[in-house]
C-alpha cells in the first residue's frame, strides 16, 4: 500500500483541527482570561454558565453577590466570568466569576491609582489593624487610622455601606492594594469649609450636630466644618463639664461669634441666643439686700455663691465669719449649700458682685461693745500667747487682747507675761472697744490702783520733800507724796561735784529736791537736788542784791539760808575770804 503523499497527510490534520475546534470550540488564548457567557440557569446555590465551548461551567451564586449583599442574578442573564481550565474531570469547563471581577477591578483600580482618583467600595470585614474593603471585586486594606479624620471606636455604621476611598498604594503581584477614607473625608472637608467659611458671618444662627466632646468645649458639625463651642459659652450659668449642657449626637442651635479665615477657626456660642442676666443687675440686687443663693464653687480664697443661673458672686474668705479667721472656706460652706448672703458691691460691667455671708448675723463685736462698756471687768481663758501680749476668748467667740504694757504696773511685760500660760482663766478690764476694726482692748493692771496716779497732780518747778527708800552707785531712790517713788541720778544730788556723793546719804534720810520733768504717760516724775540748789541760789541773788552793794555773795547766800532757817548762820567773812582768795586780791583793792 503506497504511503499517503506529505501534502494528503498536512490536510488530514487540517481536517482533525477543524473538527476539534468545532468540537471544543475555539480555545486560543482563552485560558486565564476573561470570557463572556450566559446563564442557562440556577440550581440551587450555582449557575449554570454557557461560554460558548463544549461544556458548560458552574459558578457559585455567593461568587456573584457583592461583599454584604445578596446575588442579583437570573437565566438569560449574560456575565463576564475567568476561564480557568477548558474541562475538569467531571467533563465541565472551569470558570469564575470572582477572578473576573478582580482582574477588572485590577484594571480600572491601576487607572485610578494613576490618575489619583477617588475609587468607590464596601467596607465588609474586619482583621487586625483595620479593616477589608471590596472594590468591585478586589478586596483593599483600610487601616484604623484612616477610617475617620477622628479616631472613631464604633464603625458598625459604615459596615456593608458605599464609601469613597483613596488607594494610598497598590502592588498588583502581591496583591495588595491600601486605601484610605480619611484622606477622601479631609479633602472634601476642605472644599466645603472653604465654601462654607465664605459665607459665614458673624451673628449667624445656625444649626449643627455635636460631633466630639472635651474637657474644654464641644465640636459641632456645621455641614462639612466643625465649630468649637467653649464651655463658657454654652450657658449663662457655671458650667463644670460639657456634657452637663449637650451630648454627642445632639442637634443644637449656636451662634457664630469669631470666624478666623487664616486658621479656619469657627467659635461658636449658646448662651448668646439667650437674654443676658447681667442686664440691669445692679437694680435686681442693690447694695445692703440679702439674698438667698447656692454655693457653686469653693476656693482657697473665697465660695461663689449663685444669685440666678448666670449671675455668681464672690464671698470672699473674709467676708464668711465674723470670728473664724484663717480657716478654709470649705470649712465654713460646702458646695450646693443653700445660704443668705449680703450684697456688698455690683460692678455691672466687669460682672462682679461682692457677697457677704457675715453681714446677715449680729455683728458679735457690736453687741459685746454695746454689753461691755471700758471699764467692765470681765474673765476669759488665754487662747494664745504672743510676743506682744495675751489673748483672752471673750463671750460671742470673740477675743480680747492684753498688751503686755497692760500687765502690770511695775514690772517689765516682758518678764510678767512669763507668769501665765494657755488655758488660764484670768481676769481683765475693758479698755475699749474697736468695732470696725474688730478689735478689744483689755487690762489686768488695770485691776488694781496705779501707784503712780498722783504724778500729774505735780508741776514742772514744784519743790518736793523725799524719803531715801535705796542707796545705789549711781544715785538714790525716794518716795514722796502719796505712794509716788523716784530715782535721782549721781549728778542731781548737789550743784558741787565733790558733794555727789550717794554715799553721803543714808536710807530713811530727808532730802528736798525739785520736779524737773513730768512723763504722763510712763507715769515718771524727774527730781533734782542740784537743781533745788541752782534756784535757791538765784531767788537769794534777786533778794539780797550784787556784789556791788559790798556783801560777798557768801553773805547773801548765808542770809538767804538763814532767813528760810535751813542753815547755822556761819561766820561772816568766811565766804567774803574765800572769795577775795579767788579774786586775785580785789577785796582788799576795796
């Protein structure tokens, strides 16, 4: 049998090709590419899927379901699906609808990438760090971080919805794309503040949702632009936290009070809507009224005390008691307590009110003035004891104070004070009484009788007779008039030095000197012999003549002394001599 020719045998396979490409269909290139085809039908969980070849292929309904939503597919309908393999073993062409939509989302989501535009997807799952994204079919990681320009803790709102995103980077070999929505958020965030902040004045009133809370204030969303609203401006009244006026979620209606265009700052306010209760305050709350209010904060210096939502005032810490001083102010009131106070003082325009919380009981001074006239004597126990004197706890809690000048009569303060100790019950005399400055002078010299009373019955010049009560170095003590002691000094006991001699004189001796000073006040009286002596000698001068009448001034002091009989009459001459001794011979000149 002759062989077939080599052309005969090129047409047989020619032939065989053509009958297996009509078998199978046409299959160059189709393998790991995206096809067309048309569903013959559903059964059950599966479609089945006519690409035109031999076999048919099947795909899960679950592969044409976008993430968190349900298959919307029916028979006729035409898809576009991946064909893996021509034939499985079952007989069935392999295909997938999944792949195709990701090799098409590749290709659109690579242009995108390129052209820096906004891609559309479904938030759907979440996994460590962030969250899954599915768009159209590849699926996109969104960190946490990039979900929201705030940091949101619930994002069960966003899940299963359409959201616009930005691909921040995208390797199609590894298949990973990260994609962001913040960036979408800040951009378009942007671009309506900048519309919106054109059109904001000043004054506007306006409605907003509050979106975050702070220690400061809230964030309320204007429509694509957030306004702070500061705590002091959500309400007239004290406000301690933000959350006691608003909540997040709430819809509230603020007004613009600044709008900076440079930093985009929008601040926002409550209370102006509102009519200020600072108009006309000082009319609502003249001076000297008393009030009720409620303490709403207390401080180191003083309580604020609210009059009406809005309107506070100050009591200061010295305006709360009228006898607890240096005490704490939380001591006296405490917060949300109920009291009366008085209106001291309203300044309408720096709105400020002075309260008094004292001023509404019985001055406790007034009325101990008013039952303790200077001179009561009245017995209370020494609170303290000071470098400057005793304090005495007095009825209606206050206390009087005993100087140390007021201790005794006699003796140093100084070393009296010793005497007593805290917690003794003593008694004093009322000196005097200083209401406003809220002060009480008191005495315990003044218990007894001043020794020294009698001093401002004498004059300066008045001739005194003393008794020699102590002998000392430096001069003697005397006692004269009634109860009244002196001390005269070395150089006051006689006009001759050789004769101011303490020694001389001796205790229980007599001795006339003359009042040369009189301190009231210290209760002092100053003596002198000398100078007793210095005005005998001129009174006797003016008496008896000069040395020109030929008498030597020993002869007039003599006849002055014996006139008043203090002295012998001593030998005339004796005086003349010594003196013609000192004049160098000038008496016997005469």
């Amino acid at each position: 049998m002759t062989p077939p020719t080599t052309t005969a045998a090129s047409a047989s396979k020619e032939i065989f090709a053509d009958l297996l490409k009509e078998s199978y269909g046409s299959s160059d290139g189709l393998e790991g590419s995206v096809v067309k085809g048309r569903v013959i039908s559903i059964e059950n969980d599966t479609a089945l899927i006519d690409v035109g070849l031999k076999s048919e292929g099947r795909i899960s309904l679950r592969e044409f379901s976008e993430r968190g939503r349900a298959a919307e597919i029916k028979p006729g309908d035409e898809v576009e699906v991946f064909l893996e393999r021509m034939e499985n073993a079952q007989g069935e062409a392999v295909l997938s609808r999944e792949k195709a939509r990701r090799e098409e989302a590749w290709a659109e989501l690579e242009k995108s990438f390129k052209a820096n535009k906004r891609v559309q997807g479904v938030l759907f799952g979440r996994v460590k760090g962030g969250f899954t994204v599915d768009l159209s079919g590849a699926v996109a990681f969104l960190p946490g971080s990039q979900v929201d320009v705030r940091p949101v803790r619930d994002v069960s709102h966003l899940m299963g919805t359409d959201q616009w995103f930005q691909i921040l980077k995208m390797d199609r070999r590894r298949g990973n794309i990260v994609v962001s929505r913040r960036a979408v958020l800040e951009e378009t965030r942007a671009e309506a503040r900048q519309e919106l902040i054109a059109n904001l004045t000043e004054g506007q009133v306006l409605e907003g949702v509050v979106k975050n809370i702070t220690d400061y204030g809230a964030f309320v969303d204007l429509g694509g632009i957030d306004g702070l609203l500061h705590v002091t401006d959500m309400a007239w009244r004290r406000v301690n936290h933000p959350t006691e006026v608003v909540a997040i979620g709430d819809t509230v209606k603020v007004q613009v009070i600044r709008v900076n265009p440079d930093t985009q700052r929008i601040s926002l306010g409550m209370k102006q809507l509102e009519a200020d209760p600072w108009q006309g305050v000082d009319t609502k709350y003249p001076v000297n009224a008393k009030f009720k209010g409620r303490v709403t904060n207390i401080t180191d210096y003083g309580a604020f005390v609210e009059l009406e939502p809005g309107v506070e005032g100050l009591v200061h810490v010295s305006e709360m008691s009228w006898t607890k001083k240096n005490v704490h102010p939380g001591k006296i009131v405490s917060t949300s307590q109920e009291i009366e106070v008085m209106v001291l003082d309203v300044d309408p325009n720096r709105r400020r009110v002075s309260l008094g919380i004292k001023q509404c009981t019985e001055n406790p001074w007034g009325q101990f003035a008013e039952g303790h006239p200077p001179g009561t004597v009245i017995k209370g126990e020494i609170k303290s004891i000071t470098e400057f004197g005793l304090f005495i706890g007095l009825d209606g809690g206050v206390d009087g104070m005993v100087h140390l000048s007021d201790l005794s009569w006699d003796k140093p303060g100084e070393t009296v004070i010793n005497d007593y100790k805290k917690g003794d019950m003593v008694e004093a005399k009322v000196l005097d009484t200083d209401v406003e400055k809220e002060r009480i002078s008191l005495g315990i010299k003044q218990l007894g009788a001043d020794p020294q009373a009698g001093v401002v019955k004498y004059k300066k010049g008045d001739t005194v007779t003393c008794t020699i009560s102590a002998v000392h170095a430096g001069g003697i003590d005397v006692a004269f008039g009634e109860g009244l002691t002196s001390y005269i000094r070395k150089q006051d006991l006689a006009r001759d030095r050789s004769e101011q001699r303490p020694e001389r004189f001796a205790v229980g001796d007599k001795v006339d000197a003359k009042v040369t000073n009189i301190d009231a006040d210290a209760r002092k009286i100053g003596l002198s012999v000398k100078a007793l002596e210095i005005s005998d000698e001129r009174e006797a001068m003016a008496a008896y003549g000069s040395s020109d009448s030929g008498a030597s001034l020993g002869d007039i002091l003599g006849a002055a002394m014996r006139a008043k009989g203090d002295v012998e009459p001593k030998k005339a001459g004796t005086k003349k001599k010594a003196k013609d001794d000192e004049g160098g011979g000038e008496a016997d000149a005469e």
